[in-house]
C-alpha cells in the first residue's frame, strides 16, 4: 500500500478536516514503530532458500530434545531495510512498510487517530481494537515466517 492509497483509504472510511500533511506524519510514526518492533527483530526478507541449516527447516520448540546435535546458523546475509521517515516532501507513492494483505494496519490506525483528535472516544475504541487485531495477525504471520535476526541460533527445551 502506497502512502496515497492509505489516506485515500481513511478519507472514504472516515472523512475528516486534517490535513494530508499531519496524516502523513502518522503514518510515517507507525511505520518507524514497526521498523523498531518488527523489522530490527525478524528477518524480513529471508526467502526459503536461503537457509543456511543441513536440513532445511527451522527447529520447533516441538521437536524431541537432543535432535538437532549442532547449533544451526542464522542467515546474517539479510540486510536491514532503512528506517522509514515520510515528511511532507515524501512522494505519496512511497510503499509503506508493511505488505498486503497485512496492511489494513494502516486505515484503521488512521482512524483511531483521527477519532482521539476528534475526541469521539468510542468510535477510537473501536478503530483501535481493530488496529491492535491487524497488527498482531501482521506480527504473528512475521513470527511464523521469519526467522530471528541472529539472536536465537537453535531452540532449547
């Protein structure tokens, strides 16, 4: 989703007095909360085959003790995508961060946000909870298919 596509996306859900500048600038807020939370931790942009591992596959905290005999490397190949910065001079068809179909995170926070400004503290309520539920299927499906940036090397039990 571009930053265009996001407030183009807010205004028909919910339509407003700010200006694009001050949205813009919520946006360019959350994407650097999801660089920090999420980006710095997991490898984003690790494809499946270029694991670094004899076997192939992650280890589970599900598999019997003792089966994997060595620690098993963590790609550090993977380069750290920059840190997001959108200002009113950023071009609005900047890709924000987070991919589709993960990226209702954006509208929904929009909206929350306009909501607190307006103080209409229930329809916030409501625009937050769906935003908490966006971004945590986006951080479990980075959990489920990521591997950790050189922190963890193999699972203990």
């Amino acid at each position: 989703m571009t930053i265009q596509e996001a407030l183009d996306r807010v205004d028909r859900m919910k339509p407003n007095q700010l200006e694009a500048e001050e949205k813009i600038r919520m946006l360019s807020k959350l994407d650097q909360m999801i660089w920090n939370e999420v980006f710095t931790t997991y490898l984003i942009g690790w494809e499946p085959g270029q694991e670094t591992q004899p076997d192939g596959y992650w280890p589970s905290p599900f598999d019997p003790p003792g089966i994997h005999e060595r620690p098993q490397p963590v790609p550090t190949d993977v380069p750290l995508v920059p840190k997001p910065s959108y200002g009113s001079d950023t071009d609005t068809s900047t890709e924000l961060l987070v991919e589709s179909p993960y990226d209702e995170i954006y509208p929904f926070y929009l909206a929350a946000q306009i909501d607190l400004i307006n103080q209409e503290f229930d329809l916030y309520s409501n625009n937050q909870a769906l935003y908490n539920n966006a971004y945590q299927t986006y951080v479990d499906y980075v959990h489920r298919t990521y591997p950790p940036r050189g922190r963890i090397t193999r699972w203990r039990l």
